[in-house]
C-alpha cells in the first residue's frame, strides 16, 4: 500500500474527525518511506528537521502526538509539514503542565491510529530518555514507539532514535557524536531548520527552542530487535 492509495484513510481522517491529515506531495514510486513519531509539533524540526530537509524524494509520514487542538501550534505543524512535502496527522493526548502519566497501551493504540498500514524503510522516535531533562511526554511516546516496533506492530526496516543530551539541564540538548550516526548540517539545511522554528513555528532568536536548534544530528541505530534491547539493556547498565 502507497501513500496514493489512502483514500479511506485520508476520509477517517478528515478536518473534524479525531485526527487530521496534512497535505501529501506524491513521489516516485520507489521512494523510501519514512515515518517520524513524535510527542509534540516542533520535535520533528527540532531533532530531524535537517535529515527531513536532506532527504526530499523520502516519502515522510509525520506524527504529533499531542496539541491537534492547539488554535496556535496545529496550524503551524500543517505549514512545516508542507514545506518538507510530508503527509502528516496530530492527535491530542494531554499535555497539560502537570504531565499526568499516560498509560502506554493508550499511547501505542494512539499512534496506531495514527499511522498507515506500510512497512517503512526507516522509523525515527524520540530514545528513552528523551533529549533533554526531562519531558514525560518523550519518553512516553519513546515507550510506545519501542512496545510497537519490538512486537512488530509498527513494521520498519530500521529504527533511529533521537540522540541528544544536556549534561543534566545544565546545557542546551546537543547532538551526541559518539551515536550510532552523526552528521554535521550544512549551513543552508540548518539556516532552513531554523527558519522553520523562528519564522514558522514563531519561536523568538531569545527562546530555549531557537536557541537550542541543533547544528548537528545524530541517531541510534537498530535493524533488528535483539540490537535495539542489547542497547537498552547496555544503556540501563550504564545509567
């Protein structure tokens, strides 16, 4: 199944149902198809914005799992996405400022919803212990995304998962070079990136996001679910 071919999906989908599609630029059909899950609209910019923006022939499927309601932020995401080209869908878990634990089974169900029914090529989340300290929503939809991707219920080739730290809140999150895959944006990629949370998203030069948009980005990597728990249980170990 292709991206073309989801017209009953894209009307379950349509503006006043519990979710909603953005726009979809149709590619080649041997295109790789990508999908990123992320917590909140920006995340996708802010974490993969560049690898988004040096890929275009990918066919990218991009969700936010909170905030479709947001009178400000949903509208903004739609605009991001068609400037990548992407297809894309919000859901609005809470996201209130309290952060009230989400059960993972309705996270994962969430995001199911979510998602076509395709294999991808490559899969990009957030890693467990998010980017930086600490987001609870992260590391949830981190959470759900690994349940689903372990059990085989989202079916990707290869898994990358955001690798960024802030030396425990005491720096802005950055790349960390030592990942699994790193690379170093060219500047006309990341002055685009930044445009896209300054000019788009509207965040001011003085805010945490602008400030913190990453020169850099890195991933761990997995091709297979035996690599994917060696790493968690290695980096549970390390902790």
């Amino acid at each position: 199944m292709e991206f073309e071919d989801l017209s009953e999906t894209v009307e379950s989908l349509a503006p006043g149902s519990q979710f909603e599609l953005a726009p979809f630029v149709v590619g080649s059909p041997s295109a790789v198809n990508a999908a990123v899950i992320v917590a909140h609209p920006d995340d996708e910019t802010l974490w993969a914005g560049g690898t988004i923006l040096m890929h275009p022939s990918y066919r990218w499927f991009i969700v936010a799992t909170c905030r479709k309601n947001d009178p400000d932020r949903s509208p903004k995401f739609y605009q991001v996405l068609q400037n990548y080209g992407a297809m894309g869908v919000m859901a609005d878990l809470d996201d209130s400022p309290e952060q009230i634990p989400l059960r993972s089974q309705d996270v994962q169900e969430t995001i199911l919803q979510m998602l076509p029914p395709l294999t991808f090529d490559l899969l990009l989340s957030h890693a467990p212990g998010g980017e930086y300290t600490r987001h609870r929503r992260h590391e949830e939809v981190s959470q759900a995304v690994l349940a689903l991707w372990q059990t085989g219920q989202i079916s990707a080739k290869e898994l990358r998962l955001f690798a960024y730290e802030d030396d425990g809140g005491r720096r802005l999150p950055q790349a960390i070079q030592a990942a699994h895959h790193y690379v170093a944006l060219p500047d006309a990629v990341w002055q685009e990136k930044y445009r896209l949370i300054t000019e788009i998203y509207g965040f001011s030069p003085q805010s945490w996001e602008a400030r913190t948009t990453p020169r850099s980005e890195a991933f761990w990597r997995f091709e297979s679910e035996p690599a994917l728990q060696a790493w968690l249980d290695e980096t549970r170990v390390t902790r």
